[in-house]
C-alpha cells in the first residue's frame, strides 16, 4: 500500500498555489470541518463529502447541470432533460462499444510506436501521456495525424476563449484565445464537409449519420468534435501521466505489476479513484434544500470535488493509501448518474494499454533526480496532472 498524503491544511484556498499542487490535505480538512464550504463572496458552496456529491450527481432534477449560460462547446456537459437525452442519445449511437473495442489494436500500435521513441531521459508528458489520447481521437475524428498538434493547441483555446466569453477569464486570454477557437472551428466545417462527402468507419461519420436523420444540427456536431477533442485527450493523459507518476516513485508497485499485468485494470482504476483527472463539477439547486445541515436557496452554485469524495474514509478504509486490491465500486472518477462519462470505456482501455506496454519495454522507471515534475497549476480550472514528467527509463532486454 502506498500512501500519497498526509497532513491536514486548514481552510480552503482555490488560489493558493499549494492547494493547486496537492488538494488532498485541504480536502481533508473540508470533509472533516465543512463539508459544505461557502466561497467567500461568491454565492457558491464547496461539497467534499462521497456521500452528500453522490446524492448531488444522482439528482439531476434538485440539482441541474445548467449553469444559466449558454457555452456551446459544453453542450451536453451542460443540459438537463429533455435536451441532455436527446443529444446523450444521438453521441452514444456514434461512441459505441463496439467501436470502441474494435480501437484496442489501434491504440496499442500507437502505445508501441510512442514508446520506442522514448529515450532513456524522457520528458513523458509531452512524449507519451499526451500523445497517444491525441492521436487516438485524432483517428476517430478522421483527422490526420500530422494535425493532432494544432488540434490540441485549438482545443485547448476553444475551451478558455468560451469561458473567457462568459466572464471566466480576462480580456487578454480571450484575445488570445479566440484565434485558436475560430481556427479549429474552421477545420472541423472541412472535416464534416468532407465525411458527408466520403463516409467512413469514424466517430466523425457517425455523427453526420445522427445528423442527415436530423437528430443533430450542423453546430451540435461542430460542438460535439470540440469536445470530443477536449475531454477524449486532456483527461486520459492526465490519467496517464498519474499512474505513470506513482509507479515511477514506487517501485515495488512496478515491480509487482510487471509480474501481475492481469493487475493492470486495477492499477488505472485505483489511479481514478487516487487521482480523477478532473477534480471539478459544478451543479446548481432548482429550489431551496438542506445537504449536510446546512440549509442553501434556489440557484445556489454547488462546486462538487470528486478527487475529495474518493478519499472520504466514511467510504473506504484508509483512503488516501494506493492499494491495489481495494474494492473500488463507488468511486466518482467517472461521475455519476446521467452524466457519467461517455468516454469512461475508451480511457480505461486507453490506460490499461498504456500501462501494459510501457511495463513489456521498461525494466525500470524512475523520476529524474536531476528535472523536477512540474504539476499542473491552476486548479480551478479543474485538473489534476502534470505538465512536465521527466524520467529515467530503463529498456528491457
């Protein structure tokens, strides 16, 4: 068992930039001092608890989804019934599983091809972790692959010029933000354009199939791909990144599974419920409710953190040690209830890939003494991960 966090921060600061490098101990102190949380001069309560975000994710009529704005990108992230099942419905007649299953020998020539080129100093994020989601949904969107660079630039873009729009960010970054947004949202009318034209076997021909039958607009499909492209490799390579992160400082645990790879699957899920990739989901009350005894009004904004809710020792023994052989049911890595996360199949099979094939190449894997990890800051933002990863890498045989 590997235990990842000790101690107990007092109070809770988004800004604070030690609470962006490590969450955990402020989460502690929520869970164990104010589960709910009001945010000093905002009218928004921080939730910590398994048991009270649980409740929240399973109540989609006491709790919606929509914010009150309008930002197209989310579209489906961000709507309630009747409009999430219709654009929920139309995305996973296109996201399958079979299509996803029939990506696994796909993916693991990527992972393979990735992983020939790492050297034995590697920065892995930007070598591995990133790549191989952004290749993947490169693929499914029939977008070739010499473009995934401009495309994650673009997503990313998309995402902060859309919040940046709304208030969430300054007039700088919108600027800069908003040439990124149009660019990517350009190509994606070339890409569509050209699938009506040709069909293929791709996520991207499936939608325009949803949409010829006109269950999808055009924009919804545009907004689909962003999306797509945004939440198909962000998360993943974080998730990546995490797992590849422990076992580089444990290696015992590397050891243990490169003589168990059946263990693999838990390994990635132990990493979801230690590390969720996204730290972050926000919901706001329909009418007046209570949660945990504290009584909040309609229209409340209620900042939900899962990464707090799965070390909640109310829900698992020891909760903040790494053990693969735990019970993981229950954890909200993935969410809950009507917005669990679509792609939840493809990043499981992206990690459990990963992780196998990294473990085959590598006898040994260390952090590089010489290059500290670089975390990614910003944590209202809502991830957790790393921006930089340098390691050691010893190839086998």
């Amino acid at each position: 068992m590997i235990n990842p966090s000790q101690g107990c921060s007092p109070g809770f600061d988004l800004n604070d930039p030690d609470t962006q490098r490590d969450p955990y101990p402020s989460y502690r102190w929520l869970r164990e001092q104010a589960p709910v949380y009001p945010i000093p001069g905002a009218p928004m309560w921080v939730l910590s608890r398994h048991e009270d975000i649980l409740r929240v994710l399973r109540d989609h009529r006491t709790f919606a989804s929509n914010m009150g704005i309008d930002i197209p990108i989310m579209s489906v992230v961000m709507k309630d019934p009747p409009d999430h099942e219709r654009l929920r419905k139309s995305l996973g007649r296109a996201f399958t599983p079979r299509q996803i299953q029939h990506l696994a020998p796909r993916i693991e020539a990527i992972a393979e091809t990735l992983a020939a080129e790492l050297g034995e100093q590697s920065e892995f994020v930007s070598a591995f972790a990133d790549l191989l989601p952004i290749t993947v949904i490169c693929e499914m969107l029939g977008v070739p692959t010499e473009r995934r660079a401009a495309m994650k630039q673009w997503s990313r873009d998309a995402l902060l010029a859309s919040f940046a729009a709304k208030g969430f960010g300054t007039p700088e970054q919108l600027a800069q933000a908003t040439s990124g947004l149009e660019q990517l949202m350009a190509y994606l009318d070339q890409v569509i354009d050209a699938h009506h034209a040709q069909p293929r076997d791709n996520l991207i021909s499936a939608l325009v199939a949803v949409q010829k039958e006109g269950l999808l607009s055009r924009d919804e499909v545009r907004y689909f791909c962003c999306l797509l492209l945004i939440a198909g490799h962000e998360t993943t390579g974080n998730l990546i990144g995490s797992g590849m992160a422990i076992l580089a400082e444990h290696s015992e645990l590397w050891t243990r599974l490169q003589a168990q790879p059946e263990q693999i699957p838990r390994f990635v899920e132990e990493t979801v419920r230690t590390r969720p990739p996204l730290q972050r989901i926000v919901r706001r009350t329909t009418c007046p409710v209570e949660i945990a005894g504290v009584r909040l009004p309609a229209n409340a904004l209620l900042m939900l953190l899962p990464g707090s809710a799965n070390r909640d020792a109310n829900q698992w023994a020891n909760p903040d040690e790494f053990a693969l052989d735990r019970d993981h049911a229950g954890h909200l890595g993935f969410g809950v209830g009507i917005h669990y996360c679509l792609g939840a199949p493809l990043a499981r099979l992206e990690g459990r890939i990963a992780f196998e094939v990294l473990l085959r190449r590598f006898r040994t894997v260390r952090l590089d003494p010489d290059q500290p990890p670089l975390p990614i800051m910003g944590f209202a933002s809502g991830s957790l991960g790393w921006e930089t990863l340098p390691l050691r890498l010893d190839r086998a045989g």
